[in-house]
C-alpha cells in the first residue's frame, strides 16, 4: 500500500499535481486492494468523483461485493445521487457481510425522502442483523422523535444510555430532555438536562434547562440558569426575552426591564424585544419610554400589528386620536388579517368628530366583528348618534336575536321602531 500513502502523503502537503499522477497509475493498474483503500481515503478527503472512478472501477470486476457496494452508495449519497445510491444498496443481499451498514444508509436515504415506515422497516431489520450496534437504536430515536412517537423515542433512547450517554457527537440525554420538554413533560425533562450538564456543559443545553424551568414554572431554576448562560456567552440572543419573562413572573418588573435593554444591546433588531420592552415599561407606569418602544418595533416591521394594536391602546387611554390615525396609515397591514384596525380607526375618527370616516371604518370592520358583541354595541350606538336609525335597529336585531332576554336591546328596539332615518 505504498502507492496509497504517498498519494496521501502528497495530498496533505498540498502537491495535488503530483497526487494526481501517482493516482491515474493507480486507476489503470492497482490491485483491487489499492483502489478500494484509495477510494475511500478519497472520500474522507473530499475528492468524491476520483474516488467514485476507482470504486466503479472495482465493480466492473466484483459487481456483488457488498463493501464495494456500500462506499459506491455513500460516495452517491455525497454527490446528491440518492435515487442511483438506492438501487445500488439495494443490491446487496442478506448473506453478505455488509447487508447490516446497507441497511442503515438506506434507512436514512428513506428517512430523508420522508418515507418514514420504510425507513423503520429497514433499522428494525437491521437491528435484527446487528442486535448489538447501538447505533441503530440511536437512529430509531431519531425517526420516532421525528415523527412524533414519544414513548418509541424515549425507549429507543433509554437502550442507547444504557451503554452511551453521547453517540455520534449528540449528548442522548440532552436529546431526551429536548424530546420531553417538546412534549410538555418539564419536569422530567428537568431532570434529563442535569444529567446532560452533568456530561457535559454545553451553552445550548444550558438554554434548554432555563426555558423548560420556564414552561414548568420554576421562574428562580430560569432566572438562574438563564443567568449562568449569560455569564457563558453574553451573545446568545435567545436568551434575554426568556430571562425577561422569568423576572416578569416573579414580578420583578425592573429587572425584566434592565434584561430587555441587555438584550436590545446585543440584537438591536430584534422587534421583539423592544415589543415586550413596551408592555412591561406600561406596567411599570413608564408611558413615554413604551412608547418607544413600540415605536422601534414598529419601525422594525411596518406590517407588526401586534405592536400596532398595543400602542394604540396607549394613545386612546392619553386621548391621542390622531396619532392613532397617523400609526394606522403608516402601517403595512392587511384588513383580511389585523381587523382591529378598523374597527381603532372608527374610534378615532368618531373621537375627531369626523364621522363619514368613522362610518366607513365601521361598515369595514362590520364584516369581520359582526359576532363580536362589543363590536355590535359600539357600531349601533355610532349608528343612533348618527341618526341612522334604521341600520342601528338592523343592529340591535341581530343583538337581540343572540340574547332575547336583554333588556337594554328590547328598549333600544322599542324606542328605534317609532323613528325612522
């Protein structure tokens, strides 16, 4: 295998000219062993089509051998050939050694191709050939957590631990506690992320552990772990608006503000930050610096009604029509999706005394708020301003209608049928 090395030898001190040279003389006249141990020092270097021509090569002269075979598919799997590295695994039959590894590839061809029982067909017959290799309760794992099979998961993992804690570069009981905390099983998933970070400490896992202590209500495991995280990598932006939250619950209003501003320092475009920045600065009575909050959030995506409908709840309780108006017409919103709108756009223009536009607002948003009771009583009462008494009595019909017995609608309805528009 001399020949072999020194193509190597040359390929790592870069003398690719001279590599090339040694290899075509291993194409046209190496042994068989040569070409397939070339082949696959290739394909661990990254030279897939060199390394696809020597083990074609081979296969011309052993075309059932199953571990030419297997490199064959894998070399495929690397170009993007999935469908021509099927058919080739397929080949290779039950009796050859190979059969257990061919399995497994195509099982993550399948897995990949979304063809998940063919995928499960293929690892559970594999592990019927290789009932030891765990690596293949480790694929299971993934397949079942995939599709969502919890209880198959967890038990395809619980096999892997009770020989490996990390397999393939992945911590299993991280895995594990990720697959719980998804299902809504916090507290034992708490206990799988200790287990991890116990392995190892690892800022992902870390963020795991403080966000489920946060579903599961633990606020002060959250504040803590999410704190630890930032003293680890003060850059990891996920991290502020949870820690946010976790403060907010235990009702450190300031704290959950001071974690906001940390976080808006490291990721000034995040919109929501400054959003919920906005809400938590209202609960702490701080009107002006909501405001700008909501405004950045805003100015971050003009089609963020959400930070649109808040601030506007600000405006109307400070009596500011206008800037209702103005932050409505300056936004990127689509009526279909964000009716609301409308229906602040009525209210403020009714507020203006600019009645034609509040009418307009009003019939727009009747579409969508036509079942919404507050809706309905705020456009009948606009109506009867109006003296449209005919279409307020339209309204207070249908209101009427939902709920026979009240007293306010049936007076209402009395006093509208002995006028007319």
């Amino acid at each position: 295998m001399d020949r072999v090395n020194k193509i190597i030898n040359l390929l790592e001190n870069g003398q690719h000219n001279e590599a090339l040279i040694e290899y075509n003389v291993v194409l046209k006249g190496g042994s068989p062993d040569e070409k397939f141990l070339l082949g696959e020092e290739l394909y661990h270097f990254g030279f897939i089509e060199e390394a696809r021509a020597l083990v074609e090569n081979l296969l011309e002269k052993y075309p059932e051998e199953g571990e030419i075979l297997v490199l064959l598919g894998e070399i495929l799997v690397e170009l993007g050939e999935e469908e021509k590295a099927i058919l080739i695994l397929e080949k290779i039959s039950e009796e050859d050694p190979n059969f257990g590894q061919s399995l497994m590839l195509l099982a993550d061809l399948y897995q990949i191709q979304g063809l998940y029982e063919v995928c499960e067909r293929k690892l559970l017959k594999a592990k019927e050939v290789l009932p030891e290799e765990v690596i293949i309760d480790f694929a299971l794992g993934e397949l079942y957590s995939e599709q969502g099979e919890i209880t198959k998961a967890m038990n395809a993992y619980e096999v892997v631990l009770k020989e490996h804690s990390e397999i393939a570069g992945v911590n299993i009981y991280q895995r594990v506690a990720d697959l719980l905390s998804a299902s809504g099983v916090f507290e034992e998933a708490l206990s799988y992320y200790d287990k991890a970070l116990d392995e190892k400490l690892e800022i992902n896992t870390l963020f795991g552990y403080a966000f489920t202590a946060l579903q599961a209500g633990f606020n002060r495991t959250a504040i803590e772990k999410f704190n630890e995280l930032k003293g680890l990598d003060p850059e990891y932006h996920s991290l502020y608006l949870h820690l946010a939250k976790a403060y907010e619950a235990e009702e450190e209003l300031e704290n959950s503000l001071l974690s906001i501003q940390e976080g808006i320092r490291q990721d000034e475009f995040n919109k929501e930050l400054f959003f919920y920045g906005g809400k938590i600065a209202i609960k702490l009575g701080k009107a002006e610096e909501a405001e700008k909050f909501f405004r950045e959030a805003i100015a971050l995506d003009p089609g963020f009604t959400e930070a649109a409908l808040t601030l506007n709840k600000v405006f109307f309780h400070q009596e500011r029509y206008d800037d209702v108006i103005d932050l409505i017409s300056n936004l990127e919103f689509i009526e279909d999706e964000e009716p609301q709108l409308l229906w602040d756009s009525a209210l403020a223009f009714n507020k203006l005394e600019e009645y034609s536009y509040a009418l307009d607002k009003y019939e727009a948003a009747y579409t969508f708020f036509k079942n919404n009771e507050a809706f309905m009583l705020d456009y009948g009462y606009f109506l009867i301003e109006e003296g449209k008494n005919d279409q307020a009595a339209e309204i207070f019909k249908q209101l009427q209608k939902n709920d026979p017995t009240n007293e306010e609608y049936l007076d209402l309805l009395e006093r509208l049928s002995s006028t007319g528009d």
